[in-house]
C-alpha cells in the first residue's frame, strides 16, 4: 500500500515522537534483552519522593520519573554519589559501608560492598576504569584526613591510611578536602578549616591551602597557603569544582558563598596550577566576584577551547540559607579562562537548587539540567560552537528538581 507524502510525514513524525516518549522507560528486566542506557538522572520528587531514571537521550521528549525511574524511598540513597560505567557507588553511613549498586527493574539492587569506618567522603578520584581514591575526614570529630583505596569490580580495600595534613587548632574544630587531583606521581589535596558556631551554623578560615603528597608513597612533600579566596572546590560526590584543560593545566574553584563556606566576605574565584608545575600560578586569579557578575558561584564545567560554564546566585533574590535551595536565583555564565574575562550570561530561566551536578559536556553540546519556577524542569542544549540554546528532554509528572545528570558510558 502506498502511503501520501503527507501521511508519510505524519507517520514518521509520529514514530519519531513515540521513540522520545520511551526513551526514559525503565531497563528491560530480562537479562537475555537488557538495555543500555546513556544517562541517568538523580530527581527529587513531590513529597520528598526521589528517583534515579535512566535515559537514552536527552536531546527531547518526555519522561516521568513515576512511570519510568526507581523509586528510592526507604533506601540509604541521596545525590551524593558516584556514578560511573553504569554503576552507582554509595557511602551507607549506617552500615558503614562503601555500596556499589545497579539499576534492576523497578529498584536498585546492591552489587557488592566494601565495608568503611570511622570515613567521610569529601572528594573522589579514579585511579583507572576500576580503582577508586576516596579522600575526608574521619567521622570521630572530622578532624583527621583519611584516603582510600577501592577496587570497585569487586570492591575490596587496598589501602586505608591518614594524610599529614595538619589537625585543626585554635578556633576551628575541623577539616574539610575540596578537590584530589594526581598529576605526574604526585597528589594534590586542596582544603581548609571550619569553625562550628552552633547546630546549624558555621564559618570557614580565610585561607586556601594546597598540601602536595608523593604518590603512591602519601609522603608529605609541603603544604602551601593562599589567602586570595577560602574553601577551595567541594564535595564533587555532589557537584564538580575542578578539571584539567587540554595542556594539563589544572583549574579548580573556591566557594566561599554561604551555602559551603560561610564567608562571604571572601570573593568566589577560580585557581590554577600550570602543566608540569607542583604548586599555584600566584600570576593567575579569576575573581568571579570581583567581576560583573558580582555574586558568588558554586560548580563549574569545562567546555574545552578555554571556555567553562559556572554557576552564580543572585543574592538579591534570596533572603538567606532558610530558601537557598527552593528560590529561583541561578544563573549561568560562560568564561574564557585564560583571559579572566565573562563572556556572557546564557539566556536560561532562573534554577533553583543550591548545589547540582547539573551539567553534561559531550561533544560539542553542553546538556543543562535547568529547573525553573516558571518553565518547568527540562535539560537545555548549549552549542558550544554556535552559542544557541533549545529545551531538550522534559522531566515532569512528580518532578519538582533534577538534583544531578550523569552519563552512565
């Protein structure tokens, strides 16, 4: 039977919308026929529901976190994870246990653990496909820096041991790391120190510091200070403050805003360590609050070419940490890095959420996990290369944030 060239079109603009819809269905559960997917992403739902729901694509179409995704309610799961090849890798502070887990169906289904105590995770660094570093505090008084090494196809411990990083004294009460790096047998650990003023509140000391450690001895080499910004980088279980660029320069940024360190008297700003060097380019400072945006930011992502994408408050919009997270009041810049200028703010909605692995770089399209007051929750599409912006995929049903995006190959 021949079709019309209009029916033609109309058949396979259906086809191609039905494929979209299902691109976020669930994982076929039989082993024989099993799906792969591309993305995965971290949803907290109406209700304090949350869901992990893995994509295809998310370039367009639809999905229901309800319908397709794995409800995790009444597991020891959050948005800190890591999530790599497929696998999520959890600490379970009540079991005090590294987790790894995969998808299965309707639910998550624990692979293998490894057992941790007395550990915090601040920061994570791969050492290969298979082995993990795991660098914070211990959990007595958060006072000790600790590392670990996982090698997480079976996930045993390879190594358990404490770093010369010096107690904290005086004021402060503990010690928090914001980034791992390892370049050319040496381990680079930025951190600083904090001071517990009550429960719920806290300030940060005024200096950065970078220790530098021969690896795989975690021999001390020295300790260095900077004082141009505080609370270098961030939890990067939660979101990323750091990369490499294509001449192994090492970039990474300090949050000193009130959502991490509580000093906001200390400008945002951005750090690098030079390829082939071992210590910071005291020539290179990228004041992002001394700039014309103004404002503190938390999260960057490299885009390659120099250019990187961070993410900045308006504090006009919001009155304090009590509505930090459910105010709309991000926004999204583009900078060229080794000018130190801002390129220019993105015409994306206003998000809302304090901290989120909320970016995806591939190829030449930056995916950006956006949730708007007023739109709604989507992933955006930056080309890189044009500088245009489209909705892509839209989360929805029970969505109210995308806490995190991942690719999951």
């Amino acid at each position: 039977m021949k079709l019309s060239a209009k029916k033609a079109v109309f058949y396979l603009t259906s086809v191609l919308f039905l494929y979209s819809l299902a691109s976020c269905r669930e994982k076929q559960t039989d082993p024989k026929v099993a799906i792969e997917k591309n993305y995965s992403l971290y949803i907290l739902g109406k209700d304090a529901k949350e869901y992990i729901l893995e994509c295809n694509t998310l370039d367009s179409g639809i999905a229901y976190p309800e319908k397709a995704g794995v409800l995790l309610n009444g597991q020891e799961f959050d948005r800190d994870l890591i999530v790599s090849h497929g696998y999520y890798y959890k600490l379970n502070r009540k079991r005090a246990a590294f987790v790894k887990y995969k998808t299965a169906g309707p639910e998550m289904e624990e692979v293998a653990s490894a057992a941790l105590e007395n550990f915090s995770i601040d920061n994570y660094y791969w050492l290969n496909q298979d082995t993990v570093l795991l660098i914070g505090p211990n959990t007595t008084d958060f006072s000790q820096v600790k590392y670990v090494i996982v090698k997480t196809d079976d996930m045993k411990v390879l190594t358990v041991g404490g770093l010369a990083i010096p107690a904290p004294s005086g004021k402060y009460t503990s010690v928090s790391t914001g980034f791992v790096e390892l370049k050319n047998k040496q381990l680079f650990i930025g951190y600083t120190y904090h001071q517990r003023l009550t429960s719920y509140d806290y300030t940060t000391s005024d200096t950065t510091y970078l220790a530098l450690f021969n690896y795989p001895q975690m021999t001390k080499v020295r300790i260095d200070k900077d004082i141009r910004s505080t609370y270098p980088g961030g939890t990067n279980m939660v979101q990323p403050y750091s990369f490499n660029d294509e001449k192994g320069n090492y970039y990474f940024m300090s949050c000193p805003g009130i959502a991490l360190g509580n000093r906001a008297d200390r400008p945002t700003g951005i750090f690098r360590i030079n390829a082939g060097e071992d210590a910071l380019d005291k020539d290179y400072f990228f004041n992002i609050s001394g700039s014309v945006i103004n404002n503190h930011a938390y999260g960057i992502w490299y885009l390659g070419g120099n250019q990187a994408i961070i993410r900045t408050e308006r504090k006009d919009l919001f009155k304090g940490l009590s509505d930090h997270y459910s105010t709309a009041h991000f926004e999204f810049y583009l900078l060229d890095l080794p000018s130190g200028k801002v390129l220019k703010k993105l015409e994306l909605p206003l998000d809302k959420g304090t901290r989120r692995a909320c970016i995806i770089v591939k190829g030449d399209i930056a995916y950006i996990a956006v949730n708007s007051t007023k739109e709604g929750n989507y992933i955006w599409l930056y080309d890189i290369k044009t500088g245009l912006l489209k909705k892509g995929l839209q989360l929805t049903g029970d969505t109210d944030f995308i806490l995190r995006i991942d690719a999951l190959k």
